[in-house]
C-alpha cells in the first residue's frame, strides 16, 4: 500500500508530520500527552530548518512526544515533537541553518550548513529527527496507522527485529501510545523544522559551513 500527502504541518495547531489521516493527527495528540522526553539530551533553544531535494529512508517509525531544554535566557522550556526514526536515510542536497539573534555588536547570525550537492548523497543509519514542523511530498509503502509505540519494530510474533528501529534507545515513552510505521518513506522538496536530530552514522560529502549576518542565507524562508 502506497499513500501521498502535500502540505505543512504546525504544531500550534497539534497536528503530526508526515501522517495521511486526520484521526491520526488526533491520535499523536494522545501520543505527545503519554510521552515523555524524546531526545536523550537536553535541548538547544534555537530550532533549526532543514531542506532538500529529497529524503529515502526504510524502516520509517514515528510517534509523538516531547523535547526539554532551556532557552537563550536559560529558561526551562519544553517543544512537543514527532519523533520520526529511519534505519537508513539517503538525503539529496540537503541544507541546514540556525539564527542566533542579537549577538552583541553583530545582531542576528545564520549558520549555513549544505551538503551532498554533488554526486553523492547524505547518508544517515540510525537516524532520529524531532520534527515541530514538515512540508513535503510524501509517499509511504506498506504504512501502518495506530501501531502501539513499543511495537514500533516487533515483527508478526511481537518480538523486536533486528535493524528495525524503534523507540529511540536511552529515552522514555509510553510504549502504549500511538505510532505509525513503513517499509519505506520517499520525501520529496522538503522544508522541515526540528529541534534534534541523532544518528548512528551521519556522511556529509561536499560538507560546506558558513557564518551570514543577518536572516538571508537561512536554508528557506517561512
């Protein structure tokens, strides 16, 4: 079974990245209230876009739940997210970038990150991204909608299997909430907000990082 979705997705409206449903999008909100920290880390207050061309992944799982941190004043603050976890991902021209505002005698700064713009494609095993926002054209084979969290990587008999990600390793969910999963997941002119990302391993061939004054060199613009 294959499915298709167009659009964005915000969260002050509690809606869930990359889901082809509205009863889904209900149950993430279920998921995100069951949940508990998503990243085994503490949070960075800057939320960071990502863009590009494309992104393959298998074994594609998601659920909801939330990220805690302090902000630039050192503030506590917490960010719901969907979590969405790949076994390996091939990303296409892919740019990262994150403002840090009012630095002192220089004002805003973006940090520019591009990479696999050439011939070889970003490469990530393992991979988890805590997702606050998603635009894309997306296609799902072999979708399940519902999936129990704690089953995220069960085969038929119910036990994990191995190479299928799951909940992410070192952090706490409910493994009773809702989750979503497929054999695969092809996105295409991605635009994403995210507030973590964690892999295994991560390749960056054609790596180029930048420093800009100023918010025009962010990867895409609101």
């Amino acid at each position: 079974m294959k499915s298709q979705v167009r659009g964005g997705t915000r969260w002050k409206r509690f809606a869930v990245v990359m889901v082809p449903s509205v009863a889904a999008t209900a149950a993430i909100g279920v998921g995100l209230a069951q949940g508990a920290l998503a990243a085994s880390f503490s949070i960075s207050g800057q939320e960071f876009k990502v863009k590009a061309n494309s992104l393959v992944g298998s074994n594609f799982v998601q659920y909801g739940s939330v990220d805690a941190g302090k902000d630039l004043e050192g503030k506590d603050f917490a960010a719901p997210v969907a979590v969405s976890g790949f076994s390996e991902a091939w990303i296409t021209n892919m740019c990262q970038s994150v403002v840090t505002p009012k630095v002192p005698f220089v004002g805003d700064v973006t940090l520019r990150l591009e990479a696999g713009t050439g011939k070889d494609k970003v490469y990530a095993k393992g991979i988890y991204l805590d997702v606050s926002e998603l635009k894309a054209d997306a296609e799902f084979t072999n979708i399940d909608i519902g999936v129990a969290a704690g089953q995220l990587n069960a085969g038929p008999d119910g036990k994990p299997v191995p190479g299928k990600p799951g909940i992410q390793p070192n952090t706490k969910a409910n493994p009773y909430g809702f989750g979503q999963r497929a054999e695969q997941a092809t996105l295409n002119n991605v635009e994403q907000k995210a507030w973590a990302t964690t892999a295994g391993t991560f390749k960056l061939p054609d790596l180029h990082l930048s420093l800009h004054r100023g918010t025009a060199k962010e990867c895409y613009k609101d």
